[in-house]
C-alpha cells in the first residue's frame, strides 16, 4: 500500500512539473520555470524515496533524497529571489 502511496506522489510531482513548465513556455513568467525547476527535482526526490523503500530495502538512499530536496528548495528560493529583484 505505500509503495503506491509512494508512486502517487511522485506521479503527482511530475503532473505539477510538466504543468509549469508548460506555463511557462505559454507565458514567459520566470517564477513559473524556477518553480517548474523545483518540482522536477521533488520527482527525483520521490522517484529515490520510491526506490529507497521498495527496490534498495538493504541501501539507505537518505542522504541523496536529502540532497534532491536541498536543490529543489534552493532552487524554488533562488527563483523567489531573483523574481523581487
């Protein structure tokens, strides 16, 4: 059942990633693609989590999907950032 749960969410991410990016690509808004950028990365992040809890039970994949999140916060905050300037 989780590892379900686990393959919803990561489907869900990817959805919302393909939707902004194509905004973007509509309209041109910068903060559409940082954030489209951003929800790429929460796939990576979920697609590892996918496989740290159903394929690699023995491997402790932790510290790659702690980095897929650091760069999917980094990058969601550096297109808010850049976007007020």
């Amino acid at each position: 059942m989780a590892n379900a749960i686990f393959a919803l969410c990561t489907l869900t991410s990817l959805a919302c990633a393909w939707m902004l990016l194509r905004g973007f690509r509509r309209t041109g808004h910068r903060l559409l693609f940082w954030s489209g950028l951003c929800f790429c990365a929460m796939t990576v992040n979920n697609v590892l989590l996918l496989l740290d809890k159903a394929v690699f039970v023995d491997i402790d994949l932790l510290p790659v999907r702690l980095l897929a999140a650091l760069v999917a916060v980094c990058l969601l905050l550096y297109g808010l950032i850049d976007e007020k300037e």
